[in-house]
C-alpha cells in the first residue's frame, strides 16, 4: 500500500475490509468479537448486526462505550511494517432497520441477507467519536469526529 494520509487510511480500511474486532466490556470485565461490518459515507457511523440473545449485546446494552478495531494483516512478517490499523471509538445503540441502513450493510454483505432479517437479529449503530491510526507498527495519530 502507497503512503497514505490518516483520513486516507480510514477510507481505505473502512471500504476495502469487510470484518472487525468489536471490543465491550460489562463490569469492568473485557469482551472482544468478531464483526462484520458496514459504515455510513461520511465514515461517522458504523453499523453491524448481532443476535439479541449474545454476550455482545448484553454487554452493548450494560455500556454503550466500545471499541472497533479494523485492520489489513496478511499474517506475515511484513505485517510489522505495512499494516493499517484503525481503531473507532464511541457508543453504540440499538437502530431501526430501516431501507438506507439495510442498504449500506447489505451491499457490503450481501451473503448475510437471512442474518441481517432473522427476527433474532438486531442492528447496531456505533456513533464515532474518534478514530485511532496505528502504521507502521508503532506510529500513532488520532483524529476527532466532529459531530
């Protein structure tokens, strides 16, 4: 990947990866999962779909606060020194799924249509307050949303 600008990274990221790592806690207690993901066109607002019944959601219902981590490894050396990683912070809610929402996630992931309308399943909006740019293993630059 050419260089790129901190915001030229979240574009890159947030287009081109289709899975992240969603990091709740619940009494003070660390849960991380595995997400697929979709955002809005301003890159304010991430959405995915969790079932009701999970750990994830319960803990999204107990503190709205979390963590999104996205990132490119390939799961080679190279990793240390090309990897993009970015972290969204901020809180999530519960939203409507709504035409333009189911939209924007479905073009993205198409393969999880039956997920997404499960009656089990809801949809979650990450209301982004900052984003946290790691390269080239070590260098770090955050960028505030402005709402």
């Amino acid at each position: 990947m050419v260089e790129m600008s901190p915001k030229g990274i979240i574009e890159y990221l947030l287009n081109n990866e289709k899975l992240a790592v969603l990091a709740t806690e619940k009494e003070g207690q660390p849960y991380t999962n595995l997400i697929a993901f979709a955002t809005t066109e301003d890159f304010k607002k991430l959405i995915f779909v969790t079932p009701r019944f999970t750990r994830k959601y319960s803990n999204i219902l107990s503190s709205h606060n979390a963590s999104i981590m996205i990132d490119n490894r390939s799961n080679e050396l190279s990793d240390f020194k090309a990897t993009k990683v970015i972290n969204a912070m901020g809180t999530i809610k519960e939203v409507d799924k709504d035409p333009i929402l189911s939209e924007i996630y479905l073009s993205k992931n198409k393969h999880l249509h039956d997920f997404f309308y499960a009656p089990s399943s809801a949809l979650m909006m990450m209301y982004i307050e900052k984003y946290i740019i790691a390269t080239n293993f070590q260098n770090v630059v955050e960028i505030n949303i402005d709402v």
